[in-house]
C-alpha cells in the first residue's frame, strides 16, 4: 500500500486543485448573475419612485382635493389639499391607513356635523356609501364649511375621492390628470380621469375609428357594447343607435339622417348641436377636428340645466401629444380663456380671447404683465366704464384680478358687455374666463324698458295723461295709513265738468275729448309737492289727493282751480249754468283714522260734489259744512 499512496495523493491534490477552480468560477458567474439582478431590481425601484413622484404631482395639480385607495381601501396617496380640508384627521393620511379608520377619526372627533350624536349610524352609512358609490353628495364641516364628496370606482378595484370646497364656489372645477412622462401610464391616467368625469367623452382617429371613449359616455348609449367597439368605424355604431331606435331625431327617417350626419361629419369645420335622446334626455354635442384630423366628441346632459357650460380638455394616449391635445381644447372653446402666472404675466390666451379684444390682439404675447395691458386697454379706451375716472377703474379693476370674487360685468367701448369670471389656482396662477353677453344684457335692457313703459301705462290715463283710477286708488290706500300714522290731514277734492254731457253733444265728442285734455292740464297745475297727485276718475270726473293739506288749503287749491277754469274761458253754448265751460269740485279733509277706510273719504268729497251740484254748480263745496258759493 505504500508504494500506491503518493500517486494516489497527487491525484487527489489534482482533483482538489480542479473542483476549486470549478467552485471559484461558478461562484463568480452566479455573482455576476445577481448583481445583474439587483442592478435591474434598483432600476425598477427608481422607476416606480418616479412613477409615484409624478402620480402625487398630478394629484396636486388637481383643483379639488383629492385622495386614492387601493382595492384594499387603503390609503396609496392623498394631496395636500384634501389634508388641509380635513385637519383634524390630516395626520391619519398616510399611505396603509384604513378609510374606516380615517373616518372614524373624524367622526369622533366631531368635525362632521351629520355624525354628531349618531356616531355608529353615520360610520356605517359612510362606509357603504364609500364602497358602493353611487352619486355625489354633499357633508357638513364642523367649521360651517360644506364639502361635496365624489368617489369612483377604479378599473383596478380601487377608489378615487374628490373632496370640493362648495362654500365659495357653486361650480365644480374640473380638472384632468397631468399626462405623465410615460405613455402608457399617462394614458391609465388620462382613462380614469376621464371616467371620473360626468361629461360622455368619446374619441375618433383620423379614420373615423373610436379609440378613446369613457363610463359616461357608456350610460348614456347603454345598447353599445362599448368595450368591444374600440376600433370600430362611427358609421356602424351611429347604424346601431338608428336600430335601438335611441335616437329620437331620427325616428321614421333614419336614412336620411344617418346619410346627412355622416355628410357633415366627413367636413372638416367644428360643430355644436343639440340632440334629444330616448328618455327623454337632451345632450348638447360638440364635435372639434384637431389638426391631426381626429374627431372630438362632448356630450353633455343639458336636460335639468339651462346655463352651464363644462371646460373639456382632452388628450391622446402619448405623452408627447398630450400638451397639443390640451391646446387643441382651449382652442376650441367657445369662451375667450387668459391664463396669467404667479407672476400676474400672461401664460397663455386662446383664439376667441383674441378675438374678443381685436384692439389688444398685438399686445398678447407671453410675458406680458397684467398691470401693462390694463394700462394699456383703459389709455385706449377699450373700456366705457373707465372713460374719465381712467385712474380709478384701473385701481378697482386690478384688485378685482388680483383678488378674484364673483363674476364682473364689463361695458366695452363698441358697446359688447363681456362678463369677467376669474379664479386664483393652487400655483397662484389667475385663470380668466370671458364671455360676450351682450346680447343677454341688451335683451335685460329691453325687458326693463319695457317694464317700466308697462308700469307707466297700467297707471295712465290714454287720454288726458293724468294718472288713472287704478293709480289713485293705490295712492289714496297708501296715503291714507301714512297720514293716520303721522297724524296729518289728507284732502280730496272731487271735480266734474258741468254738463260735460250737453258739451260732447254740441260741439262733438273730438272737441269733448281736447275739453277733457285742457280741463286736465289747468288741474295737475296745482299738483307741485311730492304725495300730490291728480287722476282721471272716470268719464268728466277728476281727483285731486292732497296729502298733508288741511280743509283752508283744500278750499285754496279749489278756488285757483275755478279761477284758472274761468280764465282758460272754453265756450260752452249748450250749458243752461254758463256760457263758459264750469266745473263743480266737492272737498273732504281731515285727519285720516287707522280703523276707518279711504272710501269714507271719498264718499263724503262725492256728497259734497253732489251738494255743489244741486244747488247751483260752478262752485265747490266742503263736506260737512254750507256751500260756499262763488
């Protein structure tokens, strides 16, 4: 065995020496192997980080407050400004927390005033209104804030949660997720924005093919299988609205407009039209052609509303078109939209904004501070409501901007009223919306002149001009509990035309008419303070209501009233008193008492005119007392 045991340890050595080398090298590939690994596992991470980075940018961006949960019900992220709506249970919101939790925080806490004193209740309620969302609906702060909650489902399982601010704003901002830098997870983005949405939204490409559509939309055709449809041609899906027979434009003539829409929608122009659905419903739709020739449509559910318009903004499923699409949709509005930055220096302005201000057209570029068109504009005299205080409406017009409040209305100098609806955005930007309502403003006009010529005849006699018998009596009602409260004298004095009757029979009812004209004039000569008033009562009768006169100036006014008659010296041949045109007056003051009626008053000055003209006439005579006679 001796002789055997150094080659056989040699071999060994050789063997230890080999499998050593085997061992080092693999453990060197399987080295390699795993920092390949971790090298990718590293790139993934920071990717996913970026990805989050951006997701929460977008949330900020968002205008409401904003929160998303994952299928779960979990917190993944929440902005800043849904932290700040809800301060008592902002320190919860971290990603992994529970809803319930959250919501028992609040509750607790008594930040919702729905929950007070039926804590249990309500967390069950809001539970299950927040796992199977139905509609929006609307929860009172603690700190008389009012909130509107929007919550909809992800196609995920998840859950997004809208929280807006309603005290201030009665009009809910929309706002779509910013694209993020890669394609297809700024077009995830993009569809659930645009499902959240309650606007229908659909997309055509160039070859009239649908490749962008949302749940909205989907309600509101429920006989389209819209999943299934992408891809297919506008013509076949309009063929089988024609057949569900939703369409109730079309109903008995559907050939005829399925070849006329197919007609204009192969035209290259934009257009807006309403159409009235089976339900009934009316959407108002807007179809806009971007210069890459794809087809736009916006559906809105114009049934319960009459002035309410929705700022769309639309994009494509890449990234770098995104910003084009947006373009394309504020250029598309119909309403003149400035966008000014931090700085207050104009960030961007459409077409119709151009075009609402032709004289400031050069002057709109980027860059441009606010305070510089303004000064210009108002040196222009862009404005009719600055000419002359220039100063002045600069000064109210800048804090208006700087500090945006409810809409203004503007009164250009070619006579358009523009109305001015600013808000201050989240990055302190001032984003301004202008529409032309001068046609609104000048149909308000009208309808006011109107009015005001309809008050004026309603209280008018047509013929003498006087005030009429409807308008006496709203007067001599009104006067009657002043004077009574103030304790002053009210007189009457009730005038007829003597033998009007003989006069219109003589000389003619056109010569009895100017009689009635003339008799008017010489009587509203004694009407001078505020309260007086003359009326036509009826036929040749006049009244004249003085308040706060008592029975010396009643007989005063009545004796210039007979003086001024006799010296107008109208003919009269037919009249058996006088040769010349008389009148009897009968007179009624005194202190008016709260519990009596005006018709007291009355009755006793047509007692007294009844007296004057029984015994003799062209005289006037005070109620209660002897006539007087002339």
């Amino acid at each position: 065995m001796v002789m055997y045991e150094q080659p056989v340890m040699a071999a060994l050595c050789g063997l230890g020496l080999l499998g050593s080398l085997t061992v080092a090298r693999l453990f060197s590939q399987t080295l390699s192997l795993h920092q390949r690994r971790f090298a990718q596992l590293h790139q993934a991470l920071q990717a996913e980080q970026k990805t989050r980075q951006s997701l929460e940018a977008a949330f900020e961006v968002i205008p409401d407050a904003a929160a998303l949960y994952d299928a779960d019900d979990r917190l993944v992220l929440c902005s800043e400004r849904y932290r700040k709506m809800n301060p008592v249970t902002a320190p919860l919101m971290q990603p992994g927390t529970s809803f319930e939790q959250i919501v028992r925080a609040g509750a607790a806490s008594g930040e919702v005033v729905a929950a007070l004193g039926r804590e249990e209740d309500w967390i069950t309620q809001r539970l299950e209104e927040h796992r199977h969302p139905r509609q929006d609906s609307l929860q009172s702060l603690s700190d008389n804030r009012w909130v509107r909650i929007s919550e909809r489902r992800t196609p995920d399982g998840g859950l997004i949660g809208l929280r807006t601010d309603v005290t201030e704003f009665v009009r809910q901002q929309q706002a779509l997720e910013a694209a993020q830098q890669d394609a297809q997870q700024a077009r995830r983005l993009l569809v659930r924005a645009l499902d959240a949405l309650p606007t229908a939204l659909e997309i055509f490409d160039d070859n009239d093919c649908l490749v962008v559509y949302n749940r909205a939309l989907q309600r509101m055709f429920p006989h389209i299988d819209y999943p299934v449809s992408l891809g297919r041609k506008f013509a076949d899906m309009a063929e089988e609205s024609l057949r569900s027979g939703i369409v109730i434009d079309a109903r008995g003539q559907e050939e005829r407009w399925l070849s006329q829409r197919l007609q204009e929608r192969a035209e290259k122009g934009n257009r807006t039209f309403l159409q009235q659905l089976e339900g009934p419903l009316w959407v108002q739709v807007y179809e806009r052609r971007t210069p890459e020739n794809y087809i736009v449509a916006i559906r809105l559910d114009v049934t319960d509303m009459v002035q309410q318009r929705q700022a769309l903004q639309t994009a494509q499923h890449e990234a770098q078109q995104a910003r084009q699409l947006l373009q394309d949709a504020i250029e598309a509005l119909p309403e003149g939209l400035a966008v000014f930055d931090a700085d207050d220096r104009l960030l961007l302005c459409n077409t119709q904004y151009r075009v609402m201000y032709p004289k400031l057209a050069s002057m709109l570029q980027p860059g441009r501070s606010f305070d510089e068109l303004l000064a210009f504009e108002a040196a222009h005299g862009h404005y009719a409501q600055a000419l002359g205080q220039e100063d002045d409406w600069e000064t109210v017009r800048r804090r208006c901007h700087r500090h945006p409040g409810p809409p203004m209305v503007v009164h250009m100098h070619d006579e358009r009223w523009l109305r001015v609806h600013e808000r201050r955005t989240a990055e302190n930007m001032i984003v301004g919306v202008h529409v032309d309502v001068t046609e609104l403003i000048q149909k308000e006009q009208q309808l006011a002149t109107a009015n005001e010529l309809l008050a004026t005849l309603s209280a008018t006699d047509g013929l003498t001009g006087l005030h009429n018998r409807r308008s006496f009596d709203e007067a001599i009602a009104r006067e009657w509990q002043r004077c009574a409260r103030h304790g002053l004298p009210l007189a009457l004095l009730l005038v007829d035309i003597d033998h009007f009757k003989l006069y219109n029979d003589h000389y003619g009812h056109l010569a009895g008419d100017d009689c009635l004209r003339r008799v008017a004039r010489l009587l509203a000569a004694d009407v001078r303070r505020a309260g007086d008033l003359v009326a036509r009562y009826g036929g040749e009768e006049f009244v004249l209501l003085l308040p706060g006169t008592d029975d010396l100036g009643a007989r005063e006014t009545a004796q210039r009233c007979l003086e001024r008659l006799r010296t107008e010296n109208i003919p009269h041949a037919a009249s058996p008193t006088s040769q010349r045109l008389s009148m009897s007056i009968g007179i009624a003051a005194w202190i008016p008492q709260a519990q009596n009626q005006p018709h007291s008053l009355i009755n006793a000055a047509d007692n007294a005119l009844y007296h004057a003209k029984q015994t003799g006439r062209a005289q006037y005579v005070m109620a209660s007392s002897q006539p007087e006679l002339l």
